[in-house]
C-alpha cells in the first residue's frame, strides 16, 4: 500500500477564513445555552462557559465556569460560532466583555490573545490500484466502506475539537 499525505482537503477549509498570520483568542471552552438554560436564568442569549484556559485573557478577568458570556464589545454572542467571529479578527486587541455570574451582569475590560494560525496533515493509506479493483468486487468493499464513513466522522469531530483548540 502507497502512503499518500492528504493536506489540501483538511488545511483548506480552516486556511479559507486565515487572510491573517495571527488570531485573536479569549482562552474558554464553551458551550451553546439551550432553551430551558435561557428561561431558567431569564436571559435572551448567551454562551456558557465550560473551562478556563489557564493563564488566558478570559482568566485574567476571573471569568469562571458556569459563566455566561453575553457580548464582547456590544456584539451578542449568541453561539459559539458568534464568539469565534467576533474574537478571531482581534488579536491583541482590547475588548469590553459583558457576562452573567450568579444573578447579575458583570462587565470587564480585557485583551484578548493571539494564537498562530495552524496547518493541519493527515496521512491516509491508500490501496494500490490493482489491489483497489479486487476490493470492489467483493463483499469486504461495503464493509471497508462502513468502516471508512465511521472513521471520517471520527476524524471530523477530532477536526472540530482541533479547531476549537487552535482558536
């Protein structure tokens, strides 16, 4: 079998949004508020916050676990698709955050991080082709092929925590 080295397929979604060398960071893990979240602690939006990265700008601030982060410099976050766009522009810069803690809204002033921007590789093997057109000919293919969808969906949700990891 050829080892043949895949990187066009995964750099270049991540390398579509990188028009910069650098992106902005606040250094939480968090996760979407659902709505029974949103009824309970009577707030129209919001994102949790799970874990703080130590040493990050969100610590820095004290922001905590079971935080809800509200907006960052009057922009709502909504989701954690909403905090990316609105922090991943902004390396280095100074932002006002707006959070809910216990009840009350707490407002602070940070700045926030800067992460290089990643390349992702993965190596994949390959059958050689005379080995490939015996495979299709048999049963063992839609097994091969049942086994090839689970891995890629592994790989895509490893992709997914990659990419949160490097933002």
């Amino acid at each position: 079998m050829k080892n043949i080295v895949i990187v066009m397929a995964f750099v270049l979604p991540l390398s579509l949004h990188a028009d910069q060398e650098m992106f902005g960071y606040l250094g939480v893990a968090t996760h979407d508020l659902s709505e029974a979240m949103r009824i309970a602690l009577g707030i129209e939006y919001g994102l949790i916050v799970e874990d703080v990265e130590e040493g990050s700008p969100a610590e820095s601030i004290g922001l905590m676990a079971g935080d809800i982060i509200l907006t960052i410099d009057d922009q709502k976050i909504t989701d954690g698709k909403s905090l990316k766009r609105t922090v991943k522009g902004k390396p280095n810069e100074r932002v006002t955050i707006k959070f809910h803690r216990q009840g009350k809204n707490i407002t602070k002033t940070l700045t926030l991080g800067q992460r290089e921007k990643s390349k992702l590789r993965f190596e994949v093997d390959i059958p050689d082709i005379p080995d490939l057109k015996v495979i299709l000919k048999t049963e063992e293919m839609r097994k091969n092929l049942d086994e090839l969808r689970e891995a890629i969906e592994e790989l895509r949700h490893e992709l997914e925590k990659v990419k949160e990891q490097i933002k």
